[in-house]
C-alpha cells in the first residue's frame, strides 16, 4: 500500500501560497516589485484595516497585454526570464512567476492593466482559482491590482496576523525602504481617508532627507566608493550619532532591500571602536554588483542574498565606510558642524574669514583638535595624519582667557578645559585609552613603538593557559612595545613595556593581556582595547597641568578623539549660555 502521494493542484497551490504570502504586507511588496519592474514612475497603494480587507496597488507603468493577463496569475508565468541559465544574471526585483498566483489563491484579486502600446485594457477578477469577471476596460496606461479579504479561506493564517495598527506600521515601513531604493518614483501611501506619506519624485539626497527627517539627516556623511566592478555609495552617520537598534540601517543589493548578515557585520567593524556595542549607527547604503556575483533565489521573500565573493564585498564595505569616518574628505568646518551638532544642538555655523575670528568660533565649538595652520586656511581639509595638534594656539591663552587658568582636574579623574564659549570637560582615563589604543594600532600596521625599559627586568610564572596565550601572541606584543621572552618551562623575562603605559603593576597588566581571548570584534582589536584599558591613568590619579595640557594634546592628534576605543565619549561641553539659563540670568552685559 502506497502511503507516498503526490499532492492534488488546490493543495499544493496553497502551500505555495503560504510561503510567498505571509501578510498584507507581503502583497504590497510583490505588488511594488512588479510595478517598479515594469518602469512606473508613479505608485499609489491604498490599504484598509492594515491591508487585511483590502489593498490596492496603482501605477503608471507598461501595463500587461489583454492577452497575457489570464496568463500573468498562473503558476511560474513571468516575463522576466526563460531559462534557467537566466537565474544567473537576474536584473529584475521579480523572476519567479509566483507573486500574482500566490495572492489569488489566498484572496479575491482584481488586476486591471492596459498595456502602453494597446488602445483598450482589460480586466480581470478571481476569487481563489475561478475567475469570476472578465471584461474590457478604459483606462490609462498602467496597472492597478484590487487584492480584497485577504486568507478568507485560510482562518488559521489569518487568526495570527497581528492588529491593524501593526500591520499598517509594517507596510508603511516597507514602502519607506522602497521609496529610498527609488527616489525618481512618486509613491503615496494611503489608509482609508488617511495619507500616510506622499513621495515626489527626487534627488536619493532628497528622499533621504524626507524619509529619515531633519534630526539625523544633518548628522550623516555621504559615501562613493569603487572597487573593480563593485561600487557603493549612500549615507552614514558619524559616531556622535547612533540609535539603540538598527532600525535606521538600510541595505540595497542592486537596488533590492536585503537582510544580510554579512552586510551587518561589516558596518559594525567599521565603526569598532567608535561606538559602544550596544549602539549602532545610522546607514543608507546602495551596493552594486554584477548580477552574476550574486544569488537571489536562496529566500522565499527574497530578502536575503548570497554573494560568490563574500569576503571581498565584506571588506569593500567595512573599508568604505570606515574611510568615511576617518575623516580623509572632512574639512574643518564639517567636522565642527557635524559631529557636535547631535551632542551640542545650539553650535552655530562657521562663516568667519579672518583667522582669528575662526579662532573664536573654534574655541565656541568646543576644541576640536585643529592645528593653528589649519586654523588659518580657507576652509582647510581636515588631515588625521598631521603632527600633534595643540588645542590652543601656543602663546595665545591669555587671549582666550586673559588671567585665567586653562585647566583643572575634578575629582582627580575629569579634565576641566575653560574656553571663551564655556567649558570643556574631558575624561581623563578615557582619553588616555584613545590616545594608548591609537598608538598601539599604528605599531601593528608597522610603525616601530616606542619601548620603555625596566631598571630591573621582571620575571612572571605563568599557567599553562596564559603561557599557551603568550605564545599565540608572541609577534603581537613586540609589535605593541613589550620585550619579552620565555624564562624557563612556564615563566617570561620582561625586558621592556610600551612607553606611557602608567599601569605595569608588576606584571598584572600582560597578565590581562593574556586573559582576553576576543569579544564582538577582531582578536587582535580586543587585545589592543585590554591593553590601552589597562594601561590609561585611572580615575583618582592626579595630574600636573603639563600632563593634562600633554594629554588633551595628544587626544586630538589621534584619528577618533572624540571616543574611547570602546565607544564611549570622551568630552563633553557645558554652553556658558545654559549655565546663564540655569541660574536665571540674563545676558545682558549689564547683569555681568
């Protein structure tokens, strides 16, 4: 007896229609895919009760002929490929000849089209797979799909959708992501009465700024890079700005919003180190590839991807972005303008020509770590590469503060910098782990690090576990500034420690070395953050003011002063204007 069947049409079809449409908005995104492919410059989706009783999908586009129409809602029937060798080079958002079939079963469906180059349209209703109406009609060129009582006959699919609030909060997101992949197409979004959004056609600088609005767009950084037959452009946010989730990350393939882990992984490693782990930064990222380097046809939503050569595209994007955040096409005033405008909302632009009214602006702005050289250019570039910047011009503290003392120490573990736009307070054990990190990172790329050797060289025993870790990193830790060398069965000799590290204790700061073993990022970035961690001044140690002036020196030099390895600020400033606030003052000269 024969327990194997093979499964009825009306049976099969539904479960082909169960993977392809799990939602309303489901629907509304095969819907856009075939619109867009079919070159509309104009789309209106009208949904109700979330999409659940109804929603309809308008565009301007190619239309469908009268005599494909039956044909379009049949099982795999497509325009856009005809054999399997075009799966390889796929150049449409749609291919698989399912969407249209998939939402009749489960729906009553009505698709009016007139094809462009036809005088008459027609139109089409189906209720599941028996089509109820067929008839000619008038209209413009274009498409316009009615889907009404969506999983009529699926009430266990329907019993779990979730409210129409949710399901509308979906759609409405889904047509934003589409809206930022296209934005030379008009696209509204209406539920019942109510517009939700309303899309004019665009510049992507444009659409970006409409879409993500005028909080964070100020804050990003635009982007364009190539790399052999790859590109990628878009924008991003600088580390001052992040968000707790990456809700506000959006990543296109060709033009097609995918979920890619790897994609993921690469922008949290370019911005190591800059942000805290639980941050993430603000991302609207376009990568083009040839079609043949990508597979689309792994996910039956076709979110996800799969690329030939990931770990090349990983490392095109990590390095594009982190090109960006270093700043190499960041002018001065930018950089001002920027990244303090999310910490220091009341900043105001840079517009003075004069050398010292830029001096003025700048110590308004809260030291940014500029070089008088730079100070006095027209509009200059910013250079990371440049020698250690002073925060001050040298010789000119008693203009800034005429009398005054520019620095002070609170509680022995905050920097307190005055400046003629208030004050600048800075983390002392923070900006010590920048500056030590930083450093430490250049030796590893090559450069010879400075080595500070003991009067008596130490002698450390060591487990099996940390002897087993000292040999793992034994062409590390020369390369950071340690000389050391094995002493016996278990035991080290340590000849010398990197130069600025005030936290040798006898060992113990090798010995935590040893112990880390990696966390979110690269092993060696991790060894690199325990090392500048352990190594910094500590809260409650005290400081001379050359110390203090050095150290603040030193920040700005490094490539990202404004947070420490594990992405946490370094400064803060307090505005003159909001402690005047504070106290009910006036700003009347009078009152002063």
């Amino acid at each position: 007896m024969s327990v194997i069947r093979t499964l009825p049409p009306e049976v099969s079809s539904r479960i082909a229609a169960g993977e392809v449409i799990e939602r309303p908005l489901s629907v509304v995104k095969e819907l856009l895919d075939n619109a867009l492919d079919a070159h509309a410059s104009r789309i209106v989706i009208d949904i109700g009760e979330g999409g659940k009783s109804y929603i309809r999908v308008e565009d301007d586009g190619d239309g469908i002929t009268a005599v494909d129409l039956p044909v379009a809602v049949e099982n795999f029937s497509t325009s856009k490929i005809r054999r399997s060798e075009d799966l390889a080079n796929v150049q449409t958002l749609g291919f698989r000849g399912e969407a249209l079939a998939s939402i009749r079963t489960v729906s009553t469906l009505t698709i009016a089209s007139r094809f462009r180059e036809e005088d008459i349209g027609r139109q089409m209703q189906w209720r599941g797979n028996a089509c109820i109406k067929d008839e000619p009609c008038v209209r413009n060129p274009g498409t316009e799909i009615g889907v009404r009582d969506l999983f009529y006959d699926f009430p266990a699919r329907r019993k779990f959708l979730a409210k129409d609030t949710a399901e509308r909060r979906r759609i409405a997101s889904l047509v934003q992501t589409f809206a930022l992949a296209f934005p030379e197409v008009g696209f509204t979004l209406r539920d019942g009465e109510s517009e939700i959004y309303a899309y004019a056609p665009s510049s992507l600088r444009e659409r970006v700024e409409a879409i993500l609005g005028n909080e964070i767009f100020p804050n990003l950084k635009t982007f364009d890079e190539r790399f052999g037959r790859m590109s990628i452009h878009g924008f991003t946010s600088l580390p001052a700005f992040t968000r707790s989730n990456r809700s506000h990350q959006y990543h296109f393939v060709n033009r097609r919003s995918v979920h890619d882990r790897m994609i993921s992984h690469a922008i949290r490693q370019a911005y190591e180190s800059l942000i805290p782990g639980d941050r993430f930064p603000v991302v609207v990222l376009f990568l083009e590839v040839p079609p043949e380097e990508i597979d689309i046809n792994v996910h039956p939503a076709k979110a996800e991807i799969r690329f030939r050569r990931q770990a090349e595209v990983h490392r095109f994007v990590s390095t594009a972005l982190r090109e960006v955040l270093r700043g190499n096409t960041i002018s001065f005033q930018e950089k001002v303008e920027s990244i303090y405008r999310n910490i220091f909302p009341s900043a105001t632009p840079l517009r003075s020509d004069s050398a010292a009214a830029r001096q003025s602006d700048y110590d308004q702005h809260v030291p940014t770590g500029g070089d008088t050289s730079l100070l006095g250019e027209e509009n200059p570039t910013w250079n990371l590469h440049e020698a250690p910047l002073s925060l001050f011009e040298e010789g000119d503290a008693s203009a800034v503060m005429p009398g005054g003392k520019l620095y002070w120490q609170l509680h022995q573990s905050f920097i307190l910098i005055q400046i003629r736009g208030g004050l600048v307070i800075v983390d002392q054990h923070a900006a010590h782990e920048r500056i030590l990190f930083n450093a430490a990172k250049k030796n590893i790329q090559g450069e010879s690090p400075a080595v500070q050797s003991l009067l008596f060289p130490a002698t450390l025993e060591l487990t099996a576990a940390e002897f087993e870790r000292f040999e793992e990193l034994s062409g590390m830790l020369p390369r950071i500034g340690f000389e050391a060398e094995p002493f016996g069965l278990r035991s080290i000799i340590i000849r010398g420690i990197p130069s600025g590290a005030r936290n040798w204790n006898d060992g113990t700061l090798l010995r935590d070395i040893l112990h880390e073993r990696g966390g979110h990022g690269s092993g060696i970035e991790e060894v690199l953050k325990t090392y500048a961690c352990r190594s910094a001044v500590k809260a409650g140690a005290r400081l001379s003011t050359s110390e203090m002036e050095g150290l603040t020196d030193q920040l700005f030099a490094t490539d990202f002063p404004f947070t420490c390895p594990h992405g946490r600020p370094t400064m803060l400033r307090v505005d003159l204007a909001d402690l005047e606030r504070r106290f009910q003052r006036t700003v009347s000269s009078a009152e002063k």
